[in-house]
C-alpha cells in the first residue's frame, strides 16, 4: 500500500544464504519491454524474445513449496553439497555425513529411505530399526544443536510436502499450511520477491510461456499470468510484490501478492467465460508505477474489454474490508452481495492516508476495487515499519479474504459487471 501521510529442510537452511546458493537451472519468461501483454487477449500474436535470469534457489523453498519445475534430486546426492561449507558444527557434519552414507547404501539396496530420515531427524533410531526389517542404522544427530533443530523441522515440512505431492489436482485450493509457509518464506527484497512470485506462479501450475514479465521501469518488472477463459472478456486480479526499505513488508504486501499466485491455483484449469489476468505489481510504492505501466500498455479497445479490476493489498491483519473512498461503488456492492451469500466476512469501510492500484484503473475507467486487512486503528502502526512482520498476519483473516475473494471472481465470471460498473468509476 502506498502510505501518503508520515507514520512514527536441512539443504534450505544452508541455500537460503547467497554464499552457500548453487546455480540449478534458469527459469525463463517472456519479456515485454513496454509493449502490451497481449496474453491477455485469446488469439493475439505470439510474444517473442524472452529474458534470462539468475534462478530462484528453488530448494530453499522446498519444505513449504513442492516445486513441479524441477526434477526430484535424491536426499543423498544434496546432502554432501549442503554441508560442504559447514565448519562450525562438527558433531551435526559428522552426524549428517553418516545419514548421507546410510542413505546411499539403502538406495543402492533398494531399501526405503524414510527409517533413515526418521532415525536421524525423529530420534527414533531404535524403534525403527525393530519396527523395519529396511531400517538403516544412523547415529542420532545432537538435539541441542541449533543447525539439527532447524534441520529437523524443515526435513519434516519437506516430507509433509512429498507426501501430498501429485495428488493435488489442478484448481485445488492451497491448503493452510501452504499459505502461511508461503507467507513465511517470503523473500525481504524486491528482487527475490519478483523470483518468488514466478515460482508461486508455477507452483499452481504456470508453464515459462504462461509467464509474462513487463518492464515497469528501474529493472522492476511486473509478473502477469493469463488463464484464457471461453470469451476476450477480461478480469483483472492484482497486488503489488514491492516493499519499503522498513520492516519485512510481509502485510504490504506480502499478503496481496501470494494471494494472486494463490487465487491463480485456485482457478488455472478452471472453466471460465472470463479472461482471468493475475498481475504481481511491481513498484507501487514509488508511486503506483507498476500498474500505471500495465494500464499505459492497454490500447482503448483492451482497456474495454477489462469488466473489472480487483486488488489486494495489506491484508490479515484485524479483518477484512473493501476500501470505500477508493473502489467503484458497483463493485463495493457486488463484494458485500458475495459476503452475504457466501457468508464470509467483510465490512466496507473509509480509509484515509494512503493509495493503492485500483486507483490507475479507476482512473483509465476501469471498474476496480481494492480489498485490505489493516483497520484504520492498526494499519499505520503496522505497515512502513519494523512491525510489518509475521507476527501481526493472522492466518483466518487471511483465508476470509482469499475466500471471498475467490467467489467474487466466479461471481463476475458468471454475471458480469457490465456498463452499471462504469458509471461510478
């Protein structure tokens, strides 16, 4: 949100840092250097050219994020790559080079592997080795070491996330613990920000060339994902990825932007009438330019075709609302029909002191209305600050917006907005 007033696992733990991150690949995406995305309109002309860029360290987000873009790589091939810089931590090195060794012996046995991930990361060495004739005797790492703790923890977020890997179809909804370790593995600058919603974009299923990156100025681009629907009609869902210098920016907007890769899993496969495009903005807190540079790459008759335009920005924090001095009133109405309907919560209320990207499109004429989490009471105190942080995102309100959200798109989907939603911009 662009604040207008002054305000008073064990392989991620070691990737997650510049200097121990190794280079598996380069993910590739279309670029528009101010040229429209014309993605957005079925039948338009292939996009050509494309951008390099350094990967994203797709194994930091491992535990939280099954990633379908990379191959499966063995435990035990990792392992050895990730504890080569370790040197302060001899007792959890020798205890992880032994976990390697059993782990490649049991695989060359064809024995399973998970008695020896237990054994090392569960303390149950002796139990699964009489509970399992495959069982592989492994030393038991140091409990009181902080590097095993943190190993532990992640090597079970990581065997939580294989477990349900491919059994989840296209269009499912992301699970709790998914939205809130992908809030918690947000990236704290811009750069990897913009990486991380390509990657959350692929999670719920984007190719490379459904990935479209549109310079909005200062080598800051925005990432756009159309999911084409059965007609050219087109809703737009948006929330800028950019942060401020102060705090973790995990509110604003963290919440908004995982929210559109969120609401892209949700929907991608989906059957539509609509033309669905989620856009994570970039550099909206410099003055909204992200946006601005999507609506300026629109010529007149796309601009048309836009039935509406919803935003998300700094969300779950003390509920949820619609801003009522910065959406179209035909918007504003049909949210607070979906609340009613759908029996999630949301309360139309003013907020003054700061702007958001609905406002570019109300501006070019485009229905557009921004949903937020922060009530007047809390959200200074929260955002532009070093309170920004996951201690004030509540995962309930959290899942209200997402929710309503969701049904308010298949609600435009299925009834457009029409010409009522422009007569009150």
């Amino acid at each position: 949100m662009k604040h207008r007033a002054p305000v008073a696992a064990l392989v991620s733990l070691f990737l997650a840092s510049s200097s121990f991150a190794q280079t598996v690949g380069v993910v590739t995406a279309p670029r528009l250097p101010g040229g429209a995305p014309t993605l957005i309109i079925p039948g338009a002309p292939a996009l050509g050219g494309g951008l390099s860029m350094p990967t994203l360290t797709p194994l930091a987000l491992m535990p939280t994020l099954a990633m379908p873009v990379i191959a499966p790589v063995p435990v035990a091939a990792l392992i050895p790559a990730a504890l080569a810089p370790v040197r302060s931590a001899p007792a959890a090195l020798g205890a992880a080079k032994a976990l390697t060794g059993s782990l490649s012996a049991a695989s060359a046995q064809g024995k399973d592997q998970a008695p020896a991930l237990s054994a090392a990361f569960d303390g149950s060495a002796q139990r699964s080795a009489a509970a399992s004739p495959d069982a592989v005797s492994v030393p038991a790492a140091p409990s009181s070491d902080s590097f095993v703790l943190e190993a532990r923890r992640r090597f079970n977020a990581l065997r939580r996330a294989e477990a349900s890997r491919g059994s989840r179809p296209e269009g499912a909804i992301p699970s709790d613990e998914d939205m809130h370790g992908r809030m918690d593995r947000l990236p704290s600058t811009n750069p990897e920000r913009m990486k991380f919603m390509i990657e959350l974009f692929k999670l719920g299923g984007a190719t490379d060339a459904d990935i479209v990156l549109q310079d909005a100025g200062r080598g800051r681009n925005n990432v756009i994902v159309t999911k084409k629907g059965r007609t050219d009609r087109v809703i737009v869902v948006g929330g800028h990825y950019d942060k401020v210098s102060e705090g973790l920016g995990k509110i604003d907007n963290g919440t908004g932007s995982t929210m559109v890769a969120n609401l892209y899993q949700a929907l991608n496969g989906v059957d539509t009438d609509a033309t669905i495009v989620f856009i994570a903005f970039a550099r909206e807190e410099e003055g909204l330019y992200g946006s601005a540079a999507y609506v300026k790459s629109l010529d007149k008759a796309q601009r048309g075709k836009i039935d509406a335009m919803i935003n998300l920005d700094t969300l779950a924090v003390d509920g949820t609302f619609s801003w009522k001095n910065n959406s179209t009133r035909g918007l504003l109405d049909r949210l607070a029909q979906v609340s009613r309907e759908s029996g999630h919560a949301l309360k139309e209320d003013y907020l003054n002191g700061g702007d958001a990207d609905s406002s570019t499109f109300r501006e070019a004429g485009i229905p557009a209305v921004t949903v937020y989490g922060a009530s007047q009471d809390v959200i200074f105190d929260v955002i532009h600050s070093e309170n920004d942080n996951m201690a004030a995102f509540n995962l309930q309100h959290y899942k209200n917006a997402y929710l309503l959200v969701l049904e308010a798109i298949k609600s435009l989907d299925r009834a457009p907005l029409g010409p009522v939603g422009r007569r009150d911009v």
